[in-house]
C-alpha cells in the first residue's frame, strides 16, 4: 500500500493543485478530500498484486506442496487471498459509495476557491494581482509568513472613481468570515479625487484597515453539484433525468462505473493472479520470479488503463462506458473460468510431492 498508494496520492495532489497552492493550508483539506479516492481507486491493485506475489512465494518454498500433502485442495489453500480480496472489495465500496464523494465536495471547494476567489496565503510576492473588476490592485514585495507580508502597494478606486494609493512597510492579513482585509502599517496615502487631474493629497499613518477582495475563512459557494459528490441513494435517484442529456448521461456512467466497477476489480486481480501463478507452477527459482513478475505487471498495466478509461467515459460519450463496463465483466469471467481450472484436482495430479521416509534397523528408506 505504502509502495502504489502514497506516490499516486502525491502525483495526483500536484497534478489538481498549482504550485503556490501546495505550500498553503489547503493543501491539506486538498489532500483530504483526494485520499478517499485514491484509496479505492489503488486498493483493487494492492490486493492483487499482495495475493499473487504472496502465493508465488509461497509455491517456490515448497509450502504449497506442503498443504497438498496434508490434505488441503487447492482450493482451501487459497481461501485467505480470496478473502482478503473479498475484504478490500467490500470497503473499496464503502469508500466509494460514502466516504469519496465527502473527500469529493471538499476538494473540489478548494479548487473552486483557488480558480473564483483567491487565498491570502495563494498570492505571490512581486506579483499585481487585479481584483473587484479592476478597481483594486495589491502588490507585495516579500513575504514573512502566511499572513504577514512587507513592502506593500495597494491602490483602490472608490464608485465615484476616487484614487486611494497606500504604500506600507508591512501589513498583516485579518481574515473575516467572508473576505480577508489588511492591516496597513507604517505608510502614506495619495488621494486622488476624480476630476481634479494631477492633484493630491498625501497623509502618513501608523495603521489602517482595508478590505482586499480575496477570500476569507469561509469556502465560496458553489452553484453546481457533482455526480462524484453524491451518496449512494442520491446518485442511483440522479440515473433517470441524467439520461435525457448526453454530457449528463456520460458523467454519470463514467462515475458509476468508478464506484460500482472498479472496487469488485480486486476480486477479479486476485483470480486472475492466482490462476496463471498456478498454471505455470511447473516454473522454478528465476523463471517462476520472471513469470510472476511478469503477470503482476500485466495486471498493473490492465488495471491502469480500466481506470484512464473510466476518466475518459465521462467525456467520450456513453459508447465507451459501455465497452468499459463489458471489459471489466470479461476480465471477471475469465478470471474466474481460469481459477475454476487451476483449481481442478487434475492439476495437481502430475505434482511431485515429496516422498515419506521410513526408519529401519540399518538407515533409511525412501
């Protein structure tokens, strides 16, 4: 899990956030809200790749052997790693039906508030940055901590086109519930009254208050919902009027098949590696590692492009969800029709099993 899970949950995170943004406080509730999904996005894979790797092992040691001789089929010996797939299905949907679409709304909200309505913490220094349609503009030259900044210029032009020009040598930010303001320190203000041309006044202060137009502690509202943020019962009531609209129609395939498909896949992994593990049992030492290696890869690689084009349904129209939805059902048939083979007593026949030793009065006899 540490091996596939973090580095995609990274990639990911980098991917949906831009840089100033990875070095704020929202990277965390960012992370928090992606974590759900890639933690059952990865966990089909984990599982596959952990059972197969682990009963590979386990037939190269000999304990697979071993079992037989005791009387286990094969498969009894292999019940743990369908259990454990079992499990990883079971709360793959828990995650995907409950807990994702949480993770969901909470990272889109940060999106939304770093695309519509700029953090305190996401501006950078050396940078103007344009806000309420143009009639404020902020500009700072270094910054101390998240909320402390020097070298300020602000410029402010009031409804009735007054000019207010401040120049502080730093200024804290104060958030409010809604929108941040700064407190200006140790500066001066040219006002500039509309009409007068060039004149204007010049007043120094120790402190001010001015309201800048970037977020606040409070996440912007959104006037849209997602698929991907909706529970189970809301989702499946949504497949109905979804249907008269094509985009529509293919978002909600694309996500139906992302909580409903890919989490039984760890079933389907598992199978299918333990199946060909078995199959090539013949192999020992180097070509039973190479074999495994490469089956697990194969998994990988198909477990990867189920997933891209699940991401892609969602643009492509309903065609491919469909196509999606049959490969994910013809990966599990043939895992389970290879599994049912590899599991059949004849299999087993032709392995060599270790023959019992006997004592007798002058050594032993095999």
């Amino acid at each position: 899990m540490l091996a596939i899970y973090f580095p995609v949950l990274l990639i990911q995170l980098i991917s949906q956030l831009p840089g100033s943004a990875l070095s704020s406080e929202l990277v965390w509730p960012a992370l928090l809200g992606l974590a759900p999904t890639i933690f059952y996005i990865t966990l089909p894979i984990v599982a596959g790749i952990a059972n197969t790797w682990a009963y590979s092992e386990f037939s190269m040691e000999g304990t697979l052997t071993i079992l037989y001789t005791a009387g286990l089929s094969a498969l009894n010996v292999r019940l743990p790693a369908l259990f454990v797939a079992l499990v990883a299905a079971m709360l793959g949907y828990v995650v995907s039906c409950e807990l994702s679409p949480r993770g969901a709304t909470q990272l889109e909200n940060v999106v939304y508030l770093i695309e519509n309505d700029l953090s305190p913490t996401l501006i950078e220094p050396q940078r103007f940055y344009t806000l309420n349609g143009g009639k404020r503009v902020i500009q700072y030259q270094e910054r101390i901590n998240k909320n402390w900044i020097k070298g300020v210029f602000m410029r402010d032009i009031s409804s009735n086109n007054d000019e207010e020009i401040i120049f502080a040598e730093d200024a804290i930010f104060e958030r409010r519930a809604d929108e941040s303001w700064l407190i200006l320190r140790n500066g001066h203000i040219q006002y500039r009254k509309a009409g007068n041309g060039s004149d204007e006044d010049n007043v120094a202060f120790t402190q001010i208050t001015r309201p800048t137009g970037l977020a606040g502690e409070n996440f912007p509202k959104r006037n849209w919902t997602g698929y991907f943020e909706l529970g189970f019962r809301n989702f499946l009531g949504q497949y109905a009027a979804a249907q008269y609209d094509q985009r529509q129609a293919s978002q909600w395939w694309s996500e139906a098949l992302e909580r409903f498909g890919i989490p039984a896949l760890a079933l389907a992994h598992t199978m299918l590696g333990l199946a060909l593990v078995a199959l090539w049992g013949g192999s020992t030492g180097r070509d039973k590692k190479s074999s495994t290696a490469v089956v697990i890869c194969g998994i990988l690689f198909l477990h990867f492009m189920l997933v891209l084009a699940c991401e892609f349904a969602s643009s492509q129209g309903v065609t491919l969800a469909i196509f999606v939805a049959a490969a994910m059902a013809l990966e599990m048939l043939i895992s389970i029709a290879l599994f049912a083979y590899a599991m059949m007593p004849a299999r087993l026949a032709g392995t060599k099993l270790p023959r019992a030793k006997t004592p007798l009065a002058n050594g032993y006899r095999p």
